[in-house]
C-alpha cells in the first residue's frame, strides 16, 4: 500500500474529557492509503470509536479534540470552519455506525434519509440520487431494491438496516470509510454476507476505510493493517498476518489468545438442579396478523443457561418479549416455577416481575441518558426492596444524595441514600465498572460499559431467571470473557438461570448448556450444546457453524471461492 497516496492522516491526536480533564486518547497516529482498509483492535473504552469520529473532526459528547492534526488529502480539517467541515463529512468521508436502529431517524424513509447527503452536497439531483441508490440497495442484496427505500427503520430486520446504513455512507461516493462494529449486532449467517459486501464494495470504488471491531476474525477478512490501542493509546501495529500469528506485544497476545480459545470452555453441568423453573408449551405469537413464533416449547432448569441462536428475523429476540411479557403469547402456556403465568405484563404481580429480567440487546436504546447511574441502577433496588415511603429520607442522607448525583432527586424516598449508594456501588463491583461512574450518563460511557450498566440494573432485582439478548455483542474479547466468567459465577452461587438469545457462537460453546435452533419463528433443533454442534447437523445449523470466521486472513476469500465453484458445478 506504500505505493498510494496518502488518503488520511491524523498526527499526534489528543482527546480530553469535558468534565474533569481526563485523557480518552493520548498522543496516537493514524496513516490510511487510498483503498486501504485499516483494522482498530481494542477493549472497550480503548479509544477506537473516538478516533474513527475524529477521523470526521468531530468529537462525541462530553469529549473534545484537545491537539493534533487530522488531514484529508492533506488538507487539515480541523483548521476548517463549520461549513467547511461540513462540506467534508458525508462527501469525503463517511461514518458507518454500530447501531443502525439507533442511527436512522423512525419519522423518515430509507430512501429520503439514503439521498439526503447527495441532496445536501448539492452532488445528485433527486432522480439520480434514487437511481443511485437502488443500484446500492442491489449491490448490498436488499430485498426487493426497487421498493425497499419505501420502507420505514421499523419495517427492516437488523441485517437489512446495517446494510442500509452502507449504501447511506456510500450515498456520496465517499473516499474513506469510518465502520464503526459495522457487523456486531448480526447473526454470523447475516455478518458473513455484510463483510462480503463490504469487502466488495471497497474493492470496487477504491475506498479506504477504518474498519473499528473487537472482533480479530472479523478484522482479518478486511483489513491490509491492523493497529492495537488500549487505554487511548497504541500499543501495536503491524499486517494482519504478522499481529495474529506473531504479535510482539503481551496485550495483543491475549486478545489473539482469547479468540482463538474459543471453544475451550464449556458450561459446567452440575450447577444444574433438576426442579423446572420456566416452560413454554406450544407457544404462537404475531405482530397484527404476521406470524412470528409457531409452535415452540422451550423448558428452563433451575442453574441452567439455554441458548437460542438463529439468523436476523428468526423469532429470537420476539421469544424473549414473550417470555417477559413485553408481547403476550397468541396461543400456548407459559410455567413459572410450575405456575402458569400471565401473557401479559400488566397482568403481573411486583413479585413476578421482579423474578424475571432482560438485559437488552442495544444498551444505547436501552438506557435513559438523562439519569446517571446511581438512579439507573439504584431505582429497580428502590422499586423493588424499598420501604414504600413508609420511612422518609433524613436530611443528612438527602444532602449526600444530592452531592452524589449532582441535583435533588425523589427517586429513592423511602429508602435511605445510603443504602442505596452502597447496594449500588456493590452492583457495579459486580460488573467490574468503578465507582466514580456512579455520577456519570450513559453518553459519557462506552458501548461496553453500557452493556456492562444494563447487566447490573437487571442484577439489582436478585431475580431467578434473566433473559440475555446479546449480552455480550458490544464488548471486545477481554471484557466479554470477564462477563461471561461473571455470569457463570452469579450462575454458581445464586442459582440463575438464563434464556440465552444470541449469534455468538462462541458464547453458546461457553456458556450454555443446551441450544436451540431457530429458523422462521420454529426450532428445528433442540439438544444439549455438544449434540447440536459436534453433529450430525441439521443443514440450517451447519449453515451456522460454517458461517463463523475463522482468525485467518484467507478465510473470506476461500469461503467465496467455495462459492463460485459450487455455482460452476451447478451450472
């Protein structure tokens, strides 16, 4: 890549902390050749997506860019007034983000929000920005392209936003790409399909891209060079081949040591008790008069962890708004601890609520940004174990509470401040986040750590069963096998059980004890976790397991070449 021009340089960036100062990323270099693919490796809170929007000159809340220079095409964009900087966003370069359900606008169509950056820059006029796009919505594999931009958010599946979120990004033609996890969120059946797209689409326009993961299988299919950060600053950078096969860095050996373990641990059996404490039994369920869950059973034991995998739109994530009430089931039963209990969550007691909690897949969704932590996690403890304002809080606690959060708060009147703080404070313990987070909001945590917040707010209930949809999808290697560990370790000692909704293969192997396969709101396989995938297969299932990246640079390209001549034979 020596040979091409430089497309990108940011030199010596610096990025601070609004409040207190505090250094997010230190003295770290980026160099990006034209049509080079660049991979940013590193834990959660390591700097990647703050260096990939600093790329754009821009700095998300509670952070600004304190020094260092950011230069397209030699041009420093920093030193750009706000038009200017404009005019460059979206037309140079532009941003792929980790959560397309949070980065469409719901009140717009695909269509009006893919053709408003051709529109704004003044590139395209209406008939050639739509024609423009439905020429992206065919290249990416989006069903029916002609009239897919009619669609709102919500009427497409995850895999279908992230890829609507490409030809948005590529709306403008751009030269360089910021893909922020752009593959996090889907099933492996649906990431396989979005990298091969990805990669082509690089290939194809020549664009350069900073490809932002904690995910090294991932990143080897794309990248050409893979830089290593931590802690905000840069700890190692080299190709992919020279970092996966020989990193020269300790930090870097374990995240390559972690992935390649994948499948070294398997869930411990004998927490398991032989008492049921959820069934479902014959279970339907639609949205209006589409159905999306037919006929399924499903049993929970107590200490038990059951994993349902399948692709983007399967019925996964429905199952657990069935199972927590969120969507009332439209035939079968639902058991808990040998009860039948109410579809509907309204028709549940305190109690029954309290015994079972979901910790969502999208923490960013999930999360209200105006309540810090201590009210986040702290009001299901108030909710659930308070005193009901039978004992009135006394000025010295009201006075601690407020130095605490910052402002007066009545969200814990009837429990002591204190008691709140310190069973607070136990539950981020729990989750491995430090105490001084407790007067933060969520815009000022990383994506790992909100998911880490949603993990204790669901704990602070102390409920029996707990649904964990894509627990670990936002994390990077390290901190999702601490989350893991920490989950089996709750499991152990407080008897939890776990309905497991997940893509992640790897954290099926780890974690659960028996698996479900689900296909178009069916399971075609249900079985301990060695049966379903040491074989024989279901074909869907094997689909699954092959569709997995393997830490090897050349895994794409020998996938697509599987695929040619299976085409070739065909034909």
């Amino acid at each position: 890549m020596t040979d091409k021009k430089i497309i990108l340089q940011i030199k010596g960036l610096r990025l601070q902390a609004v409040r207190g100062g505090a250094v997010i990323v230190d003295n770290v270099s980026v160099t990006l050749h034209a049509g080079e693919v660049l991979g940013l490796i590193g834990e959660s809170g390591a700097g990647k997506s703050s260096i990939g929007l600093s790329a754009m000159s821009y700095a998300r809340a509670g952070v600004h860019i304190a020094g260092g220079a950011i230069e397209i095409d030699g041009v420093d964009i920093r030193k750009l007034d706000a038009a200017g900087r404009r005019d460059v966003r979206g037309r140079r370069i532009a941003y792929v983000a980790q959560s397309a359900t949070a980065a469409f606008n719901p009140a717009h169509s695909i269509m009006d929000q893919v053709c408003e950056a051709p529109l704004v820059h003044g590139l395209m006029k209406r008939p050639e920005a739509e024609a423009w796009a439905r020429h992206l919505f065919k290249s990416l594999d989006l069903p029916e392209p002609d009239t897919f931009g009619a669609r709102y958010p919500h009427q497409a599946s995850g895999g279908q936003l992230q890829r609507a979120m490409a030809a948005m990004a590529m709306s403008c033609r751009p030269d360089i790409l910021v893909l922020d996890e752009p593959t996090t969120a889907l099933d492996v059946t649906t990431q396989i399909e979005v990298l091969i797209l990805l990669k082509s689409l690089i290939r194809e326009y020549g664009t350069a891209a900073l490809y932002i993961t904690h995910d090294l299988a991932v990143v080897a299919q794309v990248a050409d060079r893979i830089k290593v950060l931590r802690h905000g600053k840069e700890v190692e950078e080299g190709t992919v081949d020279g970092v996966l096969q020989a990193p020269t860095q300790d930090y870097s050996a374990r995240l390559v040591a972690v992935r390649g373990a994948a499948h070294s641990e398997r869930a411990v059996q004998s927490t398991v008790k032989p008492d049921t404490i959820l069934k479902l039994e014959h279970i339907d369920a639609a949205y209006g008069t589409f159905k999306v869950v037919n006929d399924v059973s499903l049993d929970v034991r107590r200490g038990e962890t059951v994993a349902v995998v399948g692709e983007s739109g399967s019925g996964k994530s429905t199952l657990a708004r069935i199972i927590t009430g969120l969507l009332p089931a439209v035939a079968g039963t639902i058991l808990f601890k040998g009860k039948e209990l109410p579809r509907s969550l309204g028709e549940r007691s305190k109690d029954l609520k309290r015994m079972i909690q979901l910790v969502y897949q999208i923490p960013d969704v999930a999360l209200n940004p105006r309540q810090t932590l201590l009210e986040t996690i702290g009001r299901p403890v108030s909710f659930y174990f308070g005193l009901g304002g039978s004992q009135s809080i006394t000025p010295g606690e009201h006075q601690t509470l407020q130095e605490t959060i910052g402002r007066p708060s009545s969200l814990y009147f009837g429990m002591g401040a204190a008691e709140v703080n310190k069973r607070t404070r136990e539950l981020l313990d729990l989750v491995e986040l430090p105490q001084n987070f407790l007067t933060r909001y969520p815009t000022e945590l990383s994506g790992g750590q909100k998911q880490r917040v949603c993990i204790a707010r669901a704990l602070a209930a102390n409920p029996d069963l707990i649904i964990l949809d894509e627990p670990t999808s936002s994390l990077d290697p390290l901190v999702a096998e601490e989350v893991l560990k920490l989950l089996r370790r709750l499991q152990a000692e407080l008897g939890l059980s776990y309905v497991l909704i997940t893509h992640d293969l790897d954290v099926v192997h780890r974690i659960a004890h028996r698996t479900a396969v689900m296909l178009r709101g069916s399971f075609v396989a249900f079985d301990t976790t060695e049966r379903i995938f040491e074989g024989p297969f279901h074909p869907y299932t094997e689909k699954l397991v092959t569709a997995v990246p393997v830490m090897r640079s050349d895994w794409l390209d020998g996938v697509l070449a599987k695929r040619a001549a299976a085409v070739a034979t065909a034909a």
